[in-house]
C-alpha cells in the first residue's frame, strides 16, 4: 500500500509504515497552489498510489516535525503570504486611493486659496472680492500683474515692493498646481474606472462612482450591498440619528450629487434616488462579475422616467 | 470779526454772521491731515482771524449740511479712508501672513505625505518602512525608481504598471514642490525679519519670532506686553485650565521650541524660560522703539548665564 501526501513543501510517496519513498518538491509557491501537476507525474511512477487516510494524517504531521524541515517551511511559507500580498492588490486600490486623495487635495486647495485670498486681499481686495472661483482668482493673479487689473487710484490696497507679492505668486502658483493635479487624477480615476467598472461609470460618473466603492470598502463588498443601502452610503450619521432618536430617516447619501437627482422636483427626490440606486447597485454586480455592459440603456431608462 | 474753520473740504473764513467769505480747499487726503499750511495762508491774508469758538460751531455745521457739499464730502472722505487703509498694511501683515501660512504648509504635508506613504505601500513597503522622514522619502521615490532600491524578489509591493506608479509620483513631486515653498517663505520670513525686527529674530529665531507676533497680533502690541506674558504665549489652554481647575500653571509657551531651553536642564527649564521671555520682551520693544542692535549680547549673556 502507498499513499500519496502533499504539503507546502512538495508531494510525498509514504509506504505502509508511512516513510518517505518518493518525493517531488515544489520549486515555487505558484505551483502548491496547483499541485494537481506534481501529483500526476508521481501517480505515474507509482501506479497504486492512494490518498492518505485521515485517521494516519496526525502521524505523518508528527514526522514533519523535524527540524531538518524548519528551513524550507519558513521560506516556502513566506514566499507564499508574500505572493498572497502582492496579489491582494487590484484595481479596487488605485480607485480608493485616488478618490481619497482627490478629497485631500479638495481640502488642500480650499486651505491654502482661502490664505491667497487674505494674503492677496492686502494688496488688491478689488480682485479678491470680484472673484469668488477659486481656481479663477489663481489664474488670474499668476498670470497678470495688478496695474493690468485695477487702476492704481482705485484700489484700496497698498503699494507692496515686488518682493512681497512675489511671495504671494508662489503661494498662488502652488495652489494652481494642486488644481491641476486634481484634474490629472480624474482622468485618471476615469482611465481606470473605464476597464474595471464600465458600468458604474457609466451610470454614476467617475466621482460618485469611485466615492461608492470607497463607501462600500471595494467593487465586491459593493456589489454584495443592498440597493437600500447603496442609496444610503455616506448618509450614516443622519441614518444613525433616524435610529437612536427617531428624527426623519434620510433619502440619499452621497447620490444626491448626481445630476439625475439634482435636476429632480424637489417632492420626488426620494423616489429618483431609490430608482437610481437600483440601477448603481444593479450595475455594480454586473462589473463585479464580469456582465455584459448595459449601464447606457440603464441610464436611458431612468432619464425617461424621471424626465416626465 | 472773522473765524477760521477747518474740515476735511478746506479751510473756510466766516464773517461776523458766520458767512463764509474766502476758501481754501484741499487738493487731497493727504492735506487734510496736515491743514497748518492751509490756515497759515489764510492767517496771513487776513490778519484778525480767531479760530471758531465752540458755542458757534453746530451753526456752522448745520450750513455745511446743505446737498452742494455732498459729493465733495463723499469723495474726500472716500479717498481718506483709502488713505488709511493703504497706510495700515505694515510688515507686520507680510510676517504673521507668512507664518500662518507656514503652519497651513506644515498641515498640507503632512496629509498629502501621509497619503503618498499608504499609496506607495502598495508597490514598495519595504522602502516607505525604512524611511520615515517624508522630505527624503519624497526626494527617493521621485529620483529613483524601485528596481534600483529594491530587488524585484525581495519586495512584497505588487509590481504595478508604469500608468498606476506614475499618478503616485505625480502626487510625490507635488509633495516635494510644497516642501520647497516652505523653505522659500522661510528665507523671506527672515529677510523682513532683518529690517523689521533685527532685535526679534537674533534673539528668537524667525519662526519662534514670528509665531510670537502672530501670537501677540503684532509687533506693536507684542513690545506692549509684559515679558510674563510673552513667557506664556501658545499655552492659553494651560493657562486658563490653570485658572479655572487649580491645575499646575504652565511654565513656557511656543517659546519651549526655542534651542536655549531646548538645551536646558529639566528642572531649570521654568527659569530659562522666565530669563527668554525678558530678554524677547526687550528685543520686542527695541525693536518697535527702533532701538539698536542689541539682541546679539543679549543672547551672549544668556548662553553664558544658562551654559553654567
């Protein structure tokens, strides 16, 4: 009688006493993760090989207690969890990540504008106060000087030596930066998006879409919500408060921002919203799990029935 | 009989019925607030000019109310005040702006390195674990790519694609670029500081220095305080936790940063402080008074004092 038993280190041929007569190692932990190939090619050497019975399992563990294995475990168990960590990394990553910075930098940018403003207020309050867009006020500081702008008895601000506004330039200039950066990584969210979640783009923009997943912790988590639930992502706290002290439960979480919801009559919000996470919902499962792409018709749907 | 008045329109000579029988008008703002000149000449062109008593003068003023001095009033009043306000931006303003802006840059880093770690963890753990310095883990990351920091076996990072590395990187240089804005305000910082305040910066360094008029609201203001308070600047929380609960008064403010008490001993590190905060405290004043430079043996007699 012989058995067949495989470990993380290779398969083993044992003999009726249960000792080693025969053994193919594993030369990469890709190939325990398909032994199939190993024990094939020792089922040939030994036409009669059996598995191993569970009752003599515990003793065959025992004998692979001995040191002389300690080594080769160790490595083959790293490389293996390490395998396991480079591949726990998918496209899901790059959309959290992305979309957490693009909030970050939206705080950032609102932070230090608001300074250029106060800054700059010193030296042409006209401009600031004319201006309220941000990204605007930048551009238009960088790129003309003030007596281009406002003529000088006009202004209620002082006449600073250059290198004081310079150094508000810089400030400005930075800030324009991070604006493009913003718009670089948008891009990118919907490069990625494009492949991995066709359909949720499509249906809810890359914003919406990649703030869901980020909610939802992931395609797949998101994939396995609810509906109701989708429709309340990023309404928590307000739900919470609807729990504990009975107030109104809400309507939507972050969807709200969609344009869908934002062009609705203000009375049927709430039910535009339930429509929509529907078909979110419906939408991330077909990306999830590989479907066919039908966020379009989707889409068409709802913009007729909530277009009436 | 004949009176002078003045108001912000000119100088006027009234008659006996308090009819004005010559003017002077002012040609600007300026003029208004130095009207000597004006009156002067008024004097000598008529001899026996008394200023207005004051039992006369809501006569006098209710004339004025009359609408053919309305404009004039308006505009000399408007441009007065513009007057004013460009007048009021000192290089107060241009310090506590470049410091407050310094700690919103501080803020700003350190977020946007924080997420450059959690992203750049995905591809190469094993660097953003070695080093935890974020100006110099940007500058790494930026200048080389992994294959020359890590062997491709030896990381647990996925091996991404350029498209994915590259939108971390983007974020990185952006990072690296917020670091070189803080050491350009820096440089500024201390440049005003040396015409503003020489006195201030020798002795306290320009970002304790400046901290400390941001704090105070000003050089003027600062030079006002007693040194007990400018002991205490930055630790308002201790203070008043002091005052309300009995706990243990604080020691030092901001001024904890400051190298000498840095260096000093634990247990005299109240006493540096106290002996800090006098010699700033006359820094300060030297500095609004335009005294002279002395903050240099100031620091000398302290180091000698605290070095035993």
């Amino acid at each position: 009688m012989k058995y067949l038993f495989t470990n993380i280190l290779g398969s083993f041929v044992l003999d009726d006493q249960l000792e080693v007569i025969d053994n193919l190692p594993f030369s990469s932990a890709q190939e325990y993760l398909h032994p199939q190939n190993n024990e094939q090619k020792l089922k040939k050497r030994h036409p009669q090989l059996t598995p191993l019975p569970f009752d003599k399992l515990s003793k065959v563990l025992l004998s692979f207690k001995d040191p002389q294995y300690y080594d080769a475990f160790y490595a083959k168990n790293m490389a293996l969890t390490k395998t396991a960590i480079q591949q726990s990394v998918s496209e899901d990553i790059f959309v959290m990540q992305t979309i957490a910075n693009i909030n970050e930098l939206d705080k950032t940018i609102n932070l230090l504008s608001k300074r250029v403003r106060e800054w700059y207020s010193w030296y042409a309050p006209e401009i600031v106060e004319h201006l309220s867009d941000h990204e605007k006020l930048m551009e238009l500081i960088c790129s003309k000087n003030r007596t281009e702008l406002l003529k000088e008895s006009e202004t209620m601000g002082a006449n600073l030596d250059k290198s004081h506004v310079d150094e508000i330039l810089l400030l400005a200039k930075q800030v324009q930066e991070l604006f493009k950066l913003r718009e670089l990584h948008e891009k990118y969210l919907q490069k990625v998006m494009q492949k991995y979640c066709p359909n949720l783009l499509e249906i809810a923009g890359a914003t919406i879409g990649a703030k869901l997943m980020e909610l939802g912790k992931g395609l797949k988590h998101l994939a396995l919500l609810p509906a109701s639930t989708i429709q309340l992502l990023g309404a928590e706290k307000a739900l919470f408060r609807h729990i504990k002290t009975g107030a109104r439960s809400p309507k939507y979480g972050i969807i709200i921002n969609h344009p869908l919801i934002q062009k609705a009559a203000k009375a049927s919000k709430g039910k535009a919203a339930r429509m929509l996470a529907d078909k979110i919902s419906l939408c991330a499962r077909l990306d999830y799990f590989k479907g066919e792409f039908k966020a379009k018709e989707y889409r068409k749907e709802l913009e007729r029935k909530l277009g009436k």
